[in-house]
C-alpha cells in the first residue's frame, strides 16, 4: 500500500531550541537591548526607557583616555581597561 509521506515540522526536528539574542548594546540604566544612536554623532537613546546617553572620551572609572577612532564604532561602548561604560548621562 502507498502511504503519503508524514510531514513533519521543523520545529519537531530542532527540538526545543534556545531563544534567539539580540546583539543590540543594552542600556547602562534599565540593563535592556534597546540602546539606539541619534541623529547627534556619539548619543544615543533607549527605546524602553527613553533615557540620553552621551559617548564620552575619558573613562568615568578609570580615567584613561580613549582614541576617537576606536570610538567610532556604536558596539564597543565599554573602557578596554576596567571595562566601564563610557556612556554618560545626559
């Protein structure tokens, strides 16, 4: 006899998969993925709870300086000596 083949769903066959990440920066206040740059270059928002954040250039816990170029980049908002946010608010 000719069965139709089963289906089965990609969900059955990936079992119970871990929920997916952002790879958002989260923010210094709330702790939450929603960080976003503004229109102002080195500010930036959080969606969730509509705090400012400034970039600065000087660390707040340190006090080591940091070049512009390695600042250019939105996803490493962190000091690479004591790894602090360099995010004040604004």
């Amino acid at each position: 006899m000719n069965e139709a083949p089963r289906r089965v769903l990609r969900s059955t066959l990936m079992g119970s998969s871990p929920k997916p990440t952002l790879s958002r920066p989260s923010c210094p206040g709330c702790n939450e993925p929603w960080l976003r740059p503004t229109q102002l270059p080195g500010r930036f928002r959080c969606v969730n709870c509509l705090q400012r954040y400034e970039l600065v250039s000087q660390c707040p816990g340190c006090g080591t300086h940091q070049t512009i170029v390695r600042m250019s980049h939105d996803e490493d908002l962190r000091c690479q000596g004591c790894n602090a946010s360099m995010l004040n608010v604004l």
